[in-house]
C-alpha cells in the first residue's frame, strides 16, 4: 500500500509509531525535529500514519497476532478468532505474525525498543538458498543421530530430540550469526532435551568421545576413579568455525535440577566478558524446556539479574524446547499462562514464537534474537513450539497418559521429510540427493560407533588453560607463608582509613573509617586487608550478596557515599598501589542464583578471589541445589574446580532459628574426597590468612566459612599486626592452655571466648581451650600432637548448637579414633550441648543467655581448681 506523501515517510511505520507513541508520554524525549512535527499533526487531530483507517487493526494485529499464530505443528493449540479482509498491508501483517513465526512486543515499555522490533521483524529477510541446505543437512544429522541411539540402545536413557530436530539448525543459526557479529565465545547451559544430539551435531562435540561415553566407557583417566556422570550431563568445550571467523565455545555440566544450569552459566559468560573487557564479544545461550521454565523458580531469580550492573551479561539468548508437555503433565496443568514465556515480559524481553515444523522461520528467529541481543545488550527469548515423539526418556511409555495427543504424533510426518519435500519444490535440493545425505550421516555415525569401542580416555578431564596450575599432583600442597610485613601493611591500613577531599560521609561512618588505621586490627579490617594485600599482589577480589557494600551488620563500609551527591568512593579501588580491580555488588534478595552465577563465575576466574556472602548464614538453604548439585559434588562429577568462598555467618545469640546457624553439619555432610574447605576462624588474624590462602595455595577448593556476628564487635576478638607478619600463617587449631592438662574443651567459633572467660574467672589453669578453626579436612596432625602432649587428659566437646546438629556427630567418632591413635588414656569424647531439637536455635534472648550460661557451667562440671580447692580448707 502506498503512503501519502509526507515527511512521515522518511521512517519505517513501527518506528514512527513508537516515536509518537513516545513524545505523547513526554516531548522532550524526542529529537527536536520530530517534536514539531508530531506538535503539527497533533493540532491537526491526525495521525501519524496520514489517518489511516486500517491503522487501529494493523497495530491489533501486532499486539495480539500471537494468539492466531499457527505454532503447533500437531494443530492442537487453540487459536484465536482474527477478521479476515483489509488492505494488502493489513494482510501482510497476518501472514508475518499469525504464521509460523511470531512476536510479542506490547509489554515492552520502551516505545523506540518496540519500533526497532517490529521494523527488523517486518523487514522483508528470507534465509539464503545455502543457509537453507545447511538447515536440512543439520535436520537429516539429527534424525540419523536419534535413530542409531533408538535402534542401538532401545533401553537407555537420552531424551532425544525426536519431534524437536529444528533445535539442531536453530542453535547452530544463532552461533552462527553470533559469530558474524562479532562474538568470539560462547557460553551454553542446556537441558537434557536433545542434548546428546546438540553435543554430537551442533556443538562440536568429539563423536567417538561421544558415542564411548553413551556405550558406557567411563570419561576420565584418573586414579583413583572419580564418580563421574551420565553422558547427557555432560560438557563440552570446542572450537566452532564459521567461514573465517572461529567461535570458543563451552557448554556447561549440569544436574538434572535443569533451570539451576542458568546462573551457572550466566557467571561464567560474566567472568569471561570481565577477562575480554568488552560483553559484546562473549554471548551467554541457554536453552529450556516448557515445563521447568514455567516451573522452577531459579529462572525468575536469574532474569532479574539481567538488568543489574554487577551481574549483566549484556543480553542472553533463551531457547526454550517447548514439547507442550512435561514428563506425563499437559500445559494446563503445568501453568496459567497461554505461553510458556510470561517470565520474559517483567524484563521487557522480545519473544518469538516459532513452529518446530518450519525451519525456515527458526532461522529467521535466530537472526532477529541475535542481532537484538548485539544492538541493545538485553535478553531475547525464542519458543520453539513442537512436541516429543517418544515418551519423557525414551522407556517411559506417553501412550498411557495422552492416548489422544500420541495418535496424532505417530500419524504425523517428521520435520525432516516435511523439509525437504519444501527445499524440493524450491528446486533446492533434489530428492534423490536428500536420500544421499541420509545415507552419508548414518555411515558417519555408524562409523564413529564402531571405533568407540576402541576408545580409551587420555585425560584425567581436569581443566587445562587457565586452570592448568593448579592440577592436581598427588602430592600434599605445602602450606603458604601468608604473612606480611608491617609497613606494607600500616600503608594498606592508611589507604584504607583515607577520606577523599571533597566527600563528605556520615560521621559515623567517618569515625568507622578513621579507626581502620589503628591497633589492634578488628574483623572488618582484617578482612579489608586481606582484600587489600591480594589486590596489591595483582589478584581481583569479588564480592556480592544482599548487602555487602555496608555489610549486613554495618561493620564494613566499603563504599563511602557522600552524603550530598550519593556518589560513590571504594576506598579498596584507591590503594595507591599498582593493583587489582575490587567489584563489590549488592545482589537482589536472592540466593539460588546468584550463588549459582558466583559459582559459575569462579570456574572461569581462577585468578580472582571470588566470595559469595549470605545475609545470614541459614539462608544459604535457599540455594542447597547450588551447594549440593555444584559446590560439593562438581569435581567428581565433571572435574570442574572452583574456588568459590562462602561467607556464612552463624552464631546463636537468642535471634531465632531463622538468623542463627550457618547449618555446619549439612555441609560436614557433604564433604568427602578432600571436596570443600570448611573453616571457623576466630580472630581477625586467622580471618585474614585463611582467605589469603584460599588464592596461595596450590590447590583450589570452595572455601565455606562460618563467619561471625558477634565478634565482628566483641573487644577480645581483635588481632596485634605482628599476627599478620611474615611466618605467621592460617593456624587450623588454637589452644590456649598450661603445661599440664586435665580436660580438654575441644570448641569452634565464639563459643570459645566464653570458655575462655569462664576457665580464667575460676582459674582453671588445667582446663586447655582448643579452637577448631579448620572442620574440614580436620587437622589431624595438629589434634593428635594436643592429644599426644596430654594423654591422660579427659575431652569434651562444646558446641552451642542442639547435640544432633553442629559438627560433633560428624566429629564424634574420629576424634575418638585421632585420640585411640594418640595413646590417650581414655580415647572416648564427651559432648555438651543444647538438647536434641528440630529447630537450630531459640527465639527469646533472655531463654539464650540461661541457656548458655549452662552450657559453659556443664563443661566445667567436676573440675578441681586451686581456687576451689583454696575455698574448701
């Protein structure tokens, strides 16, 4: 349809309703000479298309076309009734958003955001003759790959892609367009959907590798043998190319908690793009499925991270496999919401929808997806609707529970013949030559079958590149001198207690900062100096979690913000030194993804000291998956290190079971096989060591650290600098004790400041204090040499948690056996401690301090001192 001619036509009709749309909610938002003219057509009572009257049901057709499209290849989803009639405008616009492809943009806020979707989409853009028969070459590798399994090994797991093939040319399209746009590397995290397929057609996974790995060769060469995992959890990391350009690419390991892949690999891309110093050039993919997109709440936490500073990616491609059902549950059993895609719309995200029977428009979805991502750094998100032939895993039988929905998949055709009967007609590809191509993918996977059988692993799959220097050697790591010397340090502490010219900050805070620079050192500022040392040394410090800026408990300040302007100034940024980057963010009220994105941002970063803190330490429950699935068990599954460093504060101190325990015992649960570091320190001093050893040490481990609250201000947890200096170092136990010994108080934390006081008020010179800094791995050396030193000593655990949480029934019996193994009398170690009790902790601060009070009387019951003795005659 022509245009009337007027100064209007100089744009595309999206834009330039956009545009007008734009200066209604403000003129000032648009370029001068586009106010005048909207002010002259709004004088006019006209509108920006001329007074078009077809105008209001061209943009209806905009909004709500999705609701007609023709997604489901099966015609099982309902369809809106849309008049026919209108203009050759109007009927172009139903073809291109009631077809097989379509989009979504009303929720966007944006009007110019809008206008340069619905310009790009309405753009005449087909795919090229050879981009077309590099789709059906992908389709037939697909098909090939499904059947061989399916005939091979009819009883194995591998959530085949069989009714979704079109994922094969769709991922390789947005690579491949990702790549021309300038991405040198890509992070992927993917479901089981299909994986097999991807990792064998698309992501460039070795096949022979692939194929021992599926006839049940276990991975890695390592002595001794790592659990492991099964073939569809597996990763990939590969070399793509793409005419001249190559692409890095890195899919991820995951579990089968499938939407927790997401923060991980968002980390990931972020701590690459950070490395490249430009996020255009690293682009995060992940892929979906139906149900556990809608389902699983990790999703929402991880798109609410997209728009914030600390943990952007500058836009993630979403491809989510929508089989319209998941595992035995339909749709509408599943969710509210007509689509799948309802979380994209709080994030102003783009959504295309795209039948999985029209590669054509899987293409052109990519395209769009792609270049929005690379024009605008957001996220975009493409529903690839279409249906699964066999049942969830291939055993299971789908006939049972949708006997209607599976007639109708056993009776209709596969992609890939639908595809190229197309390509025929086009005169594109002739039919005897896609039969050829057939026969050539099946001999090529039959071929890489057979040498599969010879295939043996020669690699203990630990990370090379960066990772390299810390590959395990077999050999016990020598411990590191952590220590530094004292002008070096008075110079980081005057650095730190600086206040700019200029910036004015409260004066509480300003006399905080002030008293950075005095002696001795407090907890807050031993942990600045940690951060300050390493970052001096050439080693990034990051830290995030809900409010780590000023720290939860207001002890750390390390952004001083001018009480006028609300600027800025991190003073760690400031040393005065060639240094680091120190990036600290406060994070949304969120702990599964970003401990998950933290974690999948240290696996790439094993250069920086990278911390997660929780706001408590029992709200690291809100992310157990993340500790669980990846923390704890990754290196034997995957052999994927990570240095990651939980900050966990714990303590009970009459606030309630909610604000109490880091919960210690879950995580001595979980450790085996030398897997975490899990520490307790009490002093500034071994504060300090500990997180600088974290990055001297050889080998890497995730470091969870049961952090204070109380002695974050407690005037006897303070450390003299000559505890930080040269020779000094992490101390795993702490005993404080005479010559001799009767009883020993083995304890952890802040508990043992009041065994302290107690043993001294009654001059219990006989009772030796012990401080277990290090739970695990548990310094044996260090406790064998106490136990050694005062074998007829009796032991007594104290802790202030309930008997069956805590560390002792983790700890019982191998301090029985350290002590049977030192000679002691009697190798048998008594507990005190609260009552056995579900909940971790009371609420009532009166009830705690009675509580504790008898908890350290009950570990001093029956012992003789020279003031009892004295009182006595």
């Amino acid at each position: 349809m022509s245009r009337l001619s007027s100064p209007l036509n100089a744009a595309g009709a999206a834009y330039l309703e956009a545009l007008h749309e734009r200066f209604r909610d403000d003129p000032a938002s648009v370029d001068v000479s586009w106010r005048a003219v909207f002010q002259v057509l709004e004088e006019l009572g006209a509108a920006p298309s001329g007074g078009d009257p077809a105008a209001p049901a061209r943009e209806e057709i905009r909004q709500r076309g999705h609701l007609s499209a023709d997604l489901d290849p099966l015609g099982r989803a309902p369809r809106s009734d849309a008049p026919a009639g209108g203009d050759a405008e109007t009927a172009r616009l139903r073809r291109l958003y009631q077809g097989t492809l379509t989009l979504e943009t009303a929720h966007i806020d944006d009007p110019a955001l809008r206008g340069w979707l619905r310009d790009a989409y309405e753009r005449p853009d087909a795919a090229s003759p050879a981009a077309r028969q590099r789709a059906l070459a992908l389709l037939t590798a697909a098909e090939e790959f499904e059947r061989l399994l399916g005939i091979r090994y009819p009883t194995k797991k591998r959530f085949g892609a069989e009714g979704m093939e079109t994922l094969i040319p769709l991922l390789d399209r947005v690579l491949a367009a990702a790549s021309a746009a300038g991405v040198d590397e890509v992070q992927v995290g993917t479901m089981h959907r299909g994986r097999l397929s991807l990792m064998a057609n698309a992501l460039g996974k070795p096949l022979v590798e692939l194929f021992a790995g599926i006839k049940g060769m276990h991975p890695f060469q390592s002595d001794p043998p790592v659990p492991a995992d099964v073939p569809y959890h597996m990763g990939v990391e590969s070399q793509l190319t793409f005419g001249e350009r190559s692409l890095a690419l890195t899919l991820s390991p995951n579990p089968s908690h499938l939407e927790a892949i997401n923060p991980v690999t968002l980390g990931r891309a972020r701590a690459r793009q950070d490395v490249a110093g430009d996020p255009k050039r690293v682009l995060c993919v992940l892929l979906h499925t139906d149900a556990s997109v809608i389902g699983q709440g990790s999703v929402a936490e991880a798109l609410q991270l997209s728009g914030v500073a600390g943990f952007s990616v500058a836009g993630t491609i979403h491809v989510i496999v929508n089989n319209q059902i998941g595992f035995t549950t339909d749709p509408d059993e599943a969710r509210t919401s007509r689509h799948c895609t309802g979380l994209w719309k709080a994030v102003d995200s783009p959504i295309l929808h795209v039948n999985a029977d029209d590669p054509d428009a899987a293409l052109r979805a990519a395209d769009l997806a792609v270049a929005f991502r690379q024009a605008h750094g957001r996220d975009a998100v493409i529903d690839l609707v279409g249906y699964r032939r066999n049942g969830h895993n291939e055993i299971d039988e789908p006939r049972f529970t949708q006997p209607v929905e599976y007639r109708a998949i056993d009776a209709h055709p596969p992609v890939r013949a639908l595809y190229a009967k197309r390509l025929a007609e086009a005169g594109l590809v002739a039919p005897e030559a896609a039969e050829a191509l057939a026969a050539e993918h099946k001999a090529r996977f039959q071929e890489a079958l057979a040498a599969a059988a010879d295939h043996r692993p020669n690699h203990d799959g630990f990370p090379s590149g960066r990772w390299a220097p810390f590959a395990p050697t077999g050999a016990a790591p020598a411990e590191p001198d952590t220590g530094i010397a004292a002008d070096r340090l008075r110079a980081l502490l005057g650095a730190l207690a600086h206040i700019p010219d200029g910036l004015a900050i409260d004066r509480k805070v300003e006399r905080v900062v002030r008293q950075r620079a005095e002696e001795p050192v407090v907890w807050a500022t031993g942990e600045a100096l940690a951060f300050a040392t390493l970052l001096a040394e050439g080693t990034p410090v990051r830290l995030t979690g809900q409010d780590v800026v000023r720290g939860a408990f207001s002890h750390r300040h390390f952004a001083l913000t001018d009480t006028g302007s609300g600027r800025r100034h991190v003073s760690l940024n400031h040393l005065g030194v060639e240094q680091a980057r120190f990036d600290v963010a406060n994070s949304p009220l969120s702990e599964y993804a970003v401990l998950g994105f933290e974690y999948g941002y240290s696996l790439e970063r094993p250069d920086a000291l990278v911390v997660w803190e929780a706001q408590f330490g029992d709200f690291a429950n809100g992310a157990q998956i993340m500790i669980d699935q990846f923390i704890a068990s990754a290196e034997d599954k995957w052999r994927q290190p990570s240095g990651l460093v939980l900050l966990l504060p714990h303590g009970l101190e009459g606030q309630g079971p909610e604000h109490s325990s880091a919960r210690p015992e879950r995580f001595l649960q979980l450790a085996a096989r030398d897997n975490l570091r899990i520490a307790h320190p009490s002093t500034p001093a071994n504060y300090f060591h500990l997180l600088r050893r974290q990055m001297h040490r050889r080998d890497r481990k995730p470091l969870v650290v049961l952090s204070p609250k109380t002695l974050l201000r407690l005037p006897a947890a303070v450390s003299a600098l000559d505890a930080f200096a040269p020779g000094t170092g992490f101390r795993p136990v702490i005993a404080t004790a005479g010559e001799q010994a009767s009883r020993i108080l083995l304890c952890s934390g802040k508990l043992a400041y009041e065994l302290e006081r107690e043993r001294e008020a009654l001059g219990a010179e006989e009772v030796a204090v012990v401080r277990l800094e290090m739970l695990y791995p548990l310094p044996e050396a260090e406790l064998s040499a106490l136990f050694r030193r005062w074998p007829e000593a009796s032991c007594v655990w104290v802790q202030e948690e309930p008997r069956n949480l805590g560390a002792w029934t983790w700890l019982d019996r191998r301090l029985e056996a350290l002590r049977a193994a030192a000679g002691a009398a009697d190798p048998t170690v008594a507990c005190v401690a609260r009552p056995e009790a579900a909940s971790p902790a009371g609420s009532f601060h009166g009830d705690h301090e009675s509580d504790q009070r008898r908890l350290v009387e009950r570990a001093f019951a029956g012992v003789t001192t020279a003031a009892k003795a004295a009182a006595a005659e």
